[in-house]
C-alpha cells in the first residue's frame, strides 16, 4: 500500500443516511468519502471521488486510529466558556482558508454555529441575529480575522479519552 500522509478526517450522517468521511492529505488536497449500504446487494458501496483503493484504506486507517473504543475507553467532553478574544486566537486565519462551521442552528434572535479546531476541540460561537449567507460571513471573518460586532457569546468543546481500565 502507498504511504499517504492523510492529516484530518472527521466523520458524519448525511441526510439520505450515507457515512461521510472528509478528509486532508497532505500534497493532495481535501475531499470526502461517501458510503452506503445497498439494500439490494448487501453490499457497502463506497464514493471516493476519484480516490484510488490504497487510499481509501488509508483514510479509513486514519479514522479508526482517531476513533473512540467504546468497550475500552470513555469519552469526556469539558465545556468551557472563552470570549472573543480566546476564540480569535483558536482560528487559524490563512489566505487560503474560508472556515465553514459544520453545524448551524438559528432562530430570529440568535445564530449558533461550530467549527472544528482540530480532532479533540470543537468552538461554539453564538452571533446575534440571523445570518442569511453563512458563505459571506466566513469570508467576512477571514478578511477581518475576527468575528463581527454582533458576537454574543462562544465555548471551547473539548473532549478526552481515558482508559477504562
């Protein structure tokens, strides 16, 4: 098998129930993986943009070795509340990056979104208000490397994993 020097997966349910697997690897770029089991064949159908088979399994790899055992390890999730300045210093503003939260929840007086910081840290940033183009405020964050006036309130996810034993 080829050695690829995958960086980043990070996992998720589509809405039509295919196991999404994003990925980042190093001089090759990023993408996703889309798989789905095929009630007809029984079989587990794979999308992997193009992606060769050697590959595929290195992504897979990598996300196995970032998952969590649950027979034999537990998962902790510590909430802290940060403020603006604290979650300006956790995003990595670089030219070529327009940071698109994840998650976006909102309703006519707040929007709540959430970035992945890195494989253990999640932000959770509340801005007043309802944004219409989540696309136009990440640029706008990019460009001003800090969020708009409207900001309410954030906290930092983190979570551990600990031995059972």
């Amino acid at each position: 098998m080829t050695k690829y020097n995958i960086t980043y997966t990070d996992t998720f349910v589509s809405v039509n129930k295919d196991l999404i697997l994003k990925w980042v690897a190093e001089n090759i770029g990023f993408g996703e993986l889309a798989l789905h089991f095929d009630k007809n064949s029984g079989k587990i159908c794979i999308n992997s943009e193009g992606m060769e088979r050697d590959f595929v399994k290195a992504a897979f790899n990598k996300m196995i070795d970032n998952s969590v055992f649950v027979d034999f390890e537990n998962l902790t999730k510590t909430i802290k509340p940060i403020t603006l300045e604290e979650v300006n210093s956790l995003f990595s503003f670089q030219e070529h990056r327009i940071l698109l939260p994840f998650y976006v929840e909102q309703d006519d007086e707040l929007t709540q979104y959430r970035w992945h910081l890195n494989k253990n840290k999640v932000i959770n940033v509340w801005l007043e208000g309802k944004e219409e183009n989540i696309f136009k405020l990440s640029q706008k964050i990019q460009t001003e490397k800090t969020f708009p006036n409207n900001f309410k309130m954030a906290e930092l996810w983190t979570w551990a994993v600990e031995s059972k034993k």
